[in-house]
C-alpha cells in the first residue's frame, strides 16, 4: 500500500498502540510492553508494502490498515504464549475505548442511521464493483417481509483474507473478523452473521439492525468458537 495512503492512519496507530501499552499493563512489565510495541511497529512496516491497495475512498480503508497493525502485535503476544482468542479479546477492549474517544456522541445516531440504510449500502455495494480488484467487494442485501434486519451486506472478496495470505498469518483471520461485533456495538447497531469467508464459505452474511446507542451491550467475545460463523463452511 503507497505510504500516502497509510499517513492519514498514523495518529490512529499511534492512539491504538497508545491503549494497548494499558491493556497490557496488568500482563507484563513495563519493559516487556515496550519490547512487544517496538517489535510490532517492525512488523508493520515490513507488512506495509504489501497490503493490499485499497482506495482510500473505501469505505473500510482504515480497517485493513488497522489490521496489518494488529498482525504484528498478535505476532509477538503469540510468541509469548498468548491464543487467538485472548489476543481477540484484548484488541476488543482497546477497539472499543478508541472508537468511544474517537468518535462524538453527538455524531453516532447520524451514523447508525446511515450505515443501517439501505440506500447508503447499495451506494457503496454499487462502488465496490468498480472499485480495485484488491478492495472488498460486495452486495446489498434487502430484508424480505419477514426478516428482522435493517439491510445487509454478503460480502464475497476481503483485503483482510488476502493480506493474511501474503505474510502467513491465515491463523489470525477468523478472529480479525470478531472485531466488527464492536465497531458496529459501539454505533448501536446489532451484527448477525453465520458465515465468513474466513471460514470458506462463500460470502461474509453481515446483517445489520439499529438498535440504539442506550443498547450497547459492551461485551467482550471471549469464546469466539461459540459464533455461528465459526462453525465452518457452508
């Protein structure tokens, strides 16, 4: 990915490495947290340049960023013994206190209701079929008369997925994808999903409902193997 994709992020990076120095402060040292941070930012920088070349007009730009930020992370806490899963679990919590400073208050029912509208998702479904042939690529999806969802999204091609096949990190992918429980908890919007590219099948089944800001569960998916989507293909 151009470095003048990536610069925008940098603050970003900086604030996520920022809560994770906290959340790892009750596990290690002060000197050992530095050492991890100092490792992953290697990591990062030898995982740039090959992230897939995601426009910065997509909208999940930041996403796949973030993420090549994580691999390296999740790479030194697994080498110190850490599973998937708690490594999930902690980027969970950080995820949630940055996207709560992150964004105002006052703008989240804007974005709930927009990400939740059907016109807003077959615009950007619409988008990414002309878009890189390395961005996501996706449907809308509209609930039939006796669907309890708002909109949804079955998404057939992740930058992610591709990623985590160009540097070896395939076992990460599954839990990468639990992250998008939060981000949409935080807005107050529900995500139901049964299947994931992640677990080969054919599409990611995103389904979206608002369900208000004051309903934000704030729970961390400790068990992700108890999803839907993780039991397997279709």
């Amino acid at each position: 990915m151009k470095e003048t994709t990536i610069e925008p992020y940098l603050p970003m990076l900086g604030r996520f490495e920022e809560l994770f120095r906290e959340e790892l402060a009750p596990r290690m040292p002060v000197e050992s947290i530095g050492s991890v941070m100092k490792a992953a930012v290697g990591h990062f920088q030898r995982i740039a340049p090959v992230i897939p070349e995601v426009p910065p007009t997509s909208p999940w730009v930041k996403n796949i960023i973030g993420v090549a930020w994580e691999i390296g992370l999740w790479k030194e806490l697994a080498a110190r013994g850490w599973s998937p899963a708690e490594c999930s679990a902690a980027t969970q919590r950080v995820l949630r206190k940055l996207a709560s400073s992150s964004i105002p208050s006052g703008k989240i029912p804007q974005m709930r209701e927009m990400l939740c509208s059907p016109d807003y998702v077959r615009r950007i479904a619409s988008a990414s079929h002309v878009s890189s042939a390395e961005d996501w690529l996706f449907d809308c999806v509209l609930p039939n008369a006796d669907d309890a969802f708002d909109v949804g999204m079955d998404i057939v091609r992740c930058p992610v997925a591709e990623l985590c096949s160009r540097i070896g990190a395939e076992r990460f992918f599954p839990y990468f994808c639990v992250n998008d429980y939060v981000a949409y908890d935080v807005l107050g919007i529900r995500l139901t999903r049964t299947r994931t590219l992640a677990h080969g099948a054919s599409c990611c089944d995103f389904r979206l409902t608002e369900k208000g800001a004051a309903e934000a569960e704030g729970e961390v998916v400790v068990r992700p193997e108890l999803l839907p989507e993780f039991a397997g293909d279709e």
